[in-house]
C-alpha cells in the first residue's frame, strides 16, 4: 500500500532509516562480501553485531549461498537489501 512508502534525499539516508526502524542493539546482520560500505555504518551505529560472509561462486550463473545459510541459521526477521 502507499502508506508504505518513504521517500528520502538518498541512498545513505534511506539506508540509515532502514537500520533505526528494522535493528535493535545485539540483532546479528549478515552482510555477503562485498557489500555497500554504508551498511555496515548503518548496523553499527544501531548496534546490532554484524557478521560478513565471503560471496563465492560455483559456477559464472549461480552463486553459493550454503555458508551464508549456515551463518543466519533461525532468523526472527529477515530484510535482504540490494546495491545494483
């Protein structure tokens, strides 16, 4: 609906809201390499604990998410942000 829409001067500023209204202090972030330097910013400033997880790939089509499903295990919440 529209009403879930926020509309923000950037990248950065949205990113910040983004972290302040979905992180609390002691949330585990996991965040695959390489990842925009902002979000890790943005999930310390909340003070969740982040952990970066190397991207590697099988293949050129297909990239290998076993570690990274391995690392977040049983999550609560889940928001994966894209830098394109």
């Amino acid at each position: 609906p529209q009403s879930y829409i926020c509309v923000t001067v950037g990248a950065s500023q949205a990113i910040s809201l983004v972290a302040s209204c979905a992180l609390q202090a002691g949330d585990e972030v996991v965040l695959i390499e390489p990842f925009f330097d902002l979000y890790r910013a943005a999930a310390d400033l909340v003070g969740a604990v982040v952990k970066s997880v190397p991207l590697r790939l099988l293949s050129k089509k297909r990239p290998e998410h076993e570690q990274s499903q391995s690392t977040h295990g049983n999550l609560d919440r889940n928001a994966r942000l894209c830098s394109s």
